[in-house]
C-alpha cells in the first residue's frame, strides 16, 4: 500500500479528530481542482466508523453539503460503484438553490479515506448511519443509485423516523440471482482484479457503456478522478466481490435483512425513475421495486441507461422536486375541483 497518499492511510481509532486534517484537504483539492468547473464544491470531511480492522475504528468520510435547510428536509444522495459524490453534481446545482443537497463519499471512493483490505455493506450502512446522525438530518429525500439503493436502503431502516420520501435511481436492495457477464467477468480470480484494480477496467468502461447519450471527455476524466492508482482502486473491485450471490456470501445475511424489511418503507412517498437501457440494473429490477411498492410513481426513460443522472438529470431532479411538494390540503384540493 502507497503510504504517500492520505487517503490511502491506516484507520485509527476513536481517538482525536483526522476529520479536519490538512493533507487530506489538499489531496481532496489536487484532485477535484482539474474538475473544479464541474465540481465547484467545498469538500467536508466527518469521522465514522470504517469496521476495519476494529469496531471502534474510524476513517475520515467526505461530503458534500449544499444549499440552505428548508422546511422539507435535506436531500440525501447515495452513490454506487464505480461512482462518487461527483455523478451527483447536476442533481446539487440544480437543487441548491431551494433545498440542502448532500452528497457523500462512499469509504475508499471519492475523496474519502482508502481502507486496505475495503469494507462491506454493512460498513458502508453504518458510515452512512454515523454521517446522518452526526449531522442531525431529519425528513430527509433519500435518493439513490446503483449499490447505493442497498446502502442508502439499509441506513433508512436504520434509522426510518428520519426518512420521509424516496427517490430510487437503477439499483437494487434485495438478493438476485442475475448478474450481467460483464461484472461477473470482474469477478474471475486474480484477472478480474488486475483488471478493476490494476488496469482501471471497470470504471473506465462505465464511462463509455453507462449512458445512451456519450459522456463529454471532462466528465469521464470527473467520474475517474480520485481512482489514478491501485491503492485508490480497491475499493471498486471490493464492490464488485461484496455482491451477495449465495448465502455463504458475508455481505447475504445484510442484503436479505434489508428485503425483508424494505416493505416497512411502504407507507412513505416514493418514486422510481429508471433507464431502460441499462444492461446492469435491467428493467427486471425496476419490475422488483414496483411489485414491493405498487403506489410508486414511476418514470420509465427510454432513452436512459444506468447512469440516468448522466442521461436524464432533469427528470431525476422534477422527481425529486415533485415527491417534496407537500400533499394538497382538503380545502386546496377542493379548490382546484371547485
């Protein structure tokens, strides 16, 4: 392991304050500054618990928090793999000014700290859990993408009496027996780590296999940029292997308690906006989120793939403007029959 990149260092425990460190700062600065045009925003760094290689250990999370607190909560955007806070940009800017965005780092993505050896999903549920507590977020939009519908998902069971609405973006929070060739291809022993590790393969094929509409080359050099070397990788190849495809996986128990309770969510807003020609998240998984939650208003873009905020940002950001609209009174919606 690189010693001479801060994100990369050892977890410490929970003892004394990294969050604030200035080598941290500088290094999250010498890789959003490139980008800073798309990405004008002023890192945040919180200290959560990373799992590894103690309970009590913490690593240094980083977020982005936008906009003013208003009466209808934050929104809170979870990414997937190989993304980070950065997929979110055209979600924050075209939201900030009525709402608060926040946007974190997933442990060993973004600009948050590397953890060797990676963490699993309920590592990454509790770091969320950790964020959203230490920032006091209540009546929040939750909206997510990718492995962060499982995260995002796991946290708001967690903690349901701080989650009002939801927005669910091509992802999954429940086991499947389906998994498209090409992750599995990642997954070979030893090749498919050289290759989402080593070689970057799998992030540099998402910028160009993702989308319908070709990503510009400064967003593909964005969605790429804190993953430059093989200590910054690791946590995508531990992505790609935490996925749950049989019940002597270590991340099964986590993912099937998630399922079993995601229906308790039911009586809550939700809306789905899905890709329809995402090859990864495939309209199978839009059909599963619909049949546990039939009152979901639903949007089907068919000229979307997986990265739909890529695609369609506009739709993702009228369905969250819509779900945090407050529900008509008697006396409006007599009104408007009137």
């Amino acid at each position: 392991m690189s010693t001479s990149d801060p994100l990369a260092r050892p977890v410490e425990p929970r003892s004394g304050s990294t969050a604030g460190d200035e080598s941290i700062r500088r290094r999250a600065e010498e890789i959003a500054g490139p980008i800073r045009h798309l990405f004008p925003y002023e890192p945040h760094f919180a200290e959560v618990p990373s799992g590894r290689p103690a309970p009590e250990s913490l690593a240094r999370m980083h977020y982005v928090d936008e906009g003013a607190v208003d009466a209808s909560g934050p929104v809170l955007c979870v990414h997937g793999n190989p993304t980070w806070s950065f997929y979110w940009r055209r979600i924050i800017e075209g939201l900030k000014g009525e709402t608060r965005v926040i946007a974190p780092d997933h442990l060993g993505m973004g600009l948050s700290d590397r953890i060797p050896g990676g963490v699993l999903l309920e590592d990454h549920i509790a770091a969320l859990v950790s964020l959203i507590d230490q920032l006091d977020l209540t009546d929040i939009t939750l909206v997510v993408h990718d492995w962060g519908g499982a995260i995002g998902v796991g946290a708001a069971l967690e903690r349901p009496e701080r989650f009002s609405r939801f927005v669910i973006t091509n992802t999954a929070a429940f086991p499947t027996s389906f998994m498209p060739k090409r992750i599995a291809a990642c997954r070979a022993p030893v090749v498919g780590r050289l290759a989402v590790q080593g070689g970057n393969a799998f992030a540099r094929a998402a910028t160009k296999q993702t989308t319908v509409i070709p990503l510009e080359e400064d967003v593909r050099r964005g969605l790429l940029a804190p993953y430059s070397n093989w200590d910054a990788r690791e946590q995508i190849w531990r992505f790609v292997m935490d996925i749950p495809m049989k019940e002597d996986h270590p991340s099964w128990t986590t993912l099937s308690r998630i399922a079993d309770r995601i229906e308790s969510l039911g009586d809550r807003p939700m809306e789905i906006v899905w890709g329809m020609r995402d090859w990864c998240f495939t309209p199978l998984f839009k059909s599963q989120w619909e049949q546990r939650f039939p009152d979901a208003f639903v949007s089907e873009l068919q000229g979307a793939g997986h990265y739909v905020n890529e695609d369609a940002p506009e739709v993702v950001i009228g369905a969250i403007r819509r779900i945090r609209r407050p529900p008509p009174t008697e006396a409006s919606a007599r009104g408007a029959t009137e």
